[in-house]
C-alpha cells in the first residue's frame, strides 16, 4: 500500500508540471544558401512562426552561396543584423551557408540551444546526386556535425507555390515537436512544379541535371574563357528520388553524413595492402 500511494504522489508531482513541459519554447534556427534576401526564406520564417510555442531565429549567408556544399570560408566573419520593416529580421553571415549556421548553433545558441535547424526554402531542386553540390543541404548537415535534427527544403525555380511548401515543412515541425526528431539525420524535401501526385519517400540517386558541357567563348595564347551549359536529364530509375520528382511528386529523402562504402571494407582489406619501404 505504502508503494502506491508513493506512486500516487509521484504522478501528481509530475502533473503538476505538464503544463509547463508542453508549453517550452521550441527554438529553430533558419538558414539558406540563396541569401538573407531570398523572399522564399522570409516565407518560410514567418510560417515557422505561427507554430505554437515556437522561437525563430535566421542565420543566414549575406550573399547568394548556391552550390557551396559544405565548404567553408575559413576566414573572420562578418554578422550584420538585418531588419525589415523597422522590426529585426536575422542575421547575414559574410561565409559559407555551413558558416551561418555554425554561427548560429555556437554563438547564437550559447545559452539556449535550437532544437531543430532549417536550411531552404532553395530555389531549385535538390534531389539525387546534385544533393552533394547543394548547400542548402550543406548547411542541414553542419547541423547534424553539432548533434542538432535538421530539414533541408527545395522547390522547383517557377511554378510552385512557396506559401503552400513552407505549410508542408509546418506538417514535419509539428510532428518533430510532438514526437521528437530522428537523431542524426538530415530530411531533405523537394517540392516540384505543377500538380502534385503526392508525397514519395524515396533514396538518394541519379541526377536531373548535365553540368558537363563547356562551350569556348575565347581563346588567347596561354587563357581559354568556357561558358558552362546545363542540359536537363530525365531519370531511369523509378526507385530514386530524381525520378519520383519528375512525375510530380514531393520528395522526401533521409541523409546521412557516413558515406561509407561499407560494403568494400572487407573486399579491400582482403587485398591485403602493406607499407612500403624505400
């Protein structure tokens, strides 16, 4: 009898705090790699906003760093606050898209930590093998190298509604605060153009786009000029991402930073390598 009516009092104590409990703050930082003044982040920001109980704060490149990866400047930064409308808006970084979020989880977050990080919205997709260029998703996995969940969201350049894709990343944020984020692991979503069959999860593959054609602008005795010339590529592959895609539909694909290819580890330590000698 004595052990339950200790029980009783223990679930009462903690009662008495789930109020408290359910109504902490749910801080997100919100970076990009288009740029403090991409209008597709300032969407994005304000929808977050409307979630209950959440903080936003933006940390995001100054300038427009698309295709950065996960580079990084290297160099003294540069933090300007921003503001727009006479109201405070975030955060330009002078580095990389990897440097503002940096920037934000280690100063930023100094004596309150973010609970999740988002990097988008992008203009222009991010799916298949063009994720290892994006640094939208670059800047998603500076998050995961400091323990923290992150989203990274693209969307097709024209055609796509932005209010409507900030409403979808809304869906996931709301599903991270009541049941927790998946440790370790980047969601990448990609949001096309047109009329949507749906929402497909699918693995990372193929490539949507050429980026291997050089066209001679000039050419002098020791300096050629070459004008880089994208060609659109369609996927064979109906189990990637690419593919689902291109038929219409939301893409949703989990990263991670292991890119391991363990299924050669045995194979190449069979091969039974030894150290050279002069």
């Amino acid at each position: 009898m004595r052990y339950y009516k200790q029980l009783l009092y223990t679930l009462a104590f903690l009662l008495c705090f789930l109020p408290t409990i359910s109504g902490q703050t749910y801080r997100i930082l919100i970076s990009n790699d288009d740029g403090i003044e991409s209008p597709l982040l300032k969407v994005l920001s304000e929808e977050m906003a409307k979630l209950p109980n959440v903080e936003v704060v933006i940390s995001a490149p100054a300038e427009n760093q698309s295709g950065s990866s996960h580079s990084t400047d290297g160099r003294e930064l540069t933090v300007e606050k921003i503001f727009k409308n006479d109201q405070f808006f975030g955060y330009a970084v002078s580095g990389r898209p990897a440097d503002a979020v940096r920037y934000g989880l280690r100063v930023l977050a100094k004596d309150t930590p973010f609970d999740l990080v988002i990097s988008g919205i992008n203009r222009g997709a991010n799916v298949g093998n063009i994720s290892h260029l994006s640094g939208t998703v670059g800047a998603a996995m500076e998050a995961l190298y400091h323990n923290v969940p992150a989203i990274a969201v693209s969307q097709e350049v024209r055609g796509v509604n932005t209010q409507a894709s900030a409403l979808f990343i809304a869906q996931l944020v709301s599903r991270y605060q009541k049941n927790g984020a998946p440790e370790g692991v980047v969601i990448s979503v990609n949001i096309p153009a047109g009329e949507l069959k749906g929402v497909a999860v699918r693995s990372m593959g193929d490539a949507y786009l050429d980026m291997g054609n050089y066209n001679l602008k000039s050419e002098s005795e020791n300096k050629m000029v070459y004008a880089q010339r994208l060609g659109l590529v369609k996927s064979q592959n109906q189990k990637s991402d690419t593919y689902a895609y291109q038929q219409g539909y939301i893409t949703i694909t989990p990263l991670k930073f292991d890119w391991t290819a363990h299924e050669m580890l045995e194979t190449i330590t069979s091969w039974e390598l030894k150290l050279t000698k002069d």
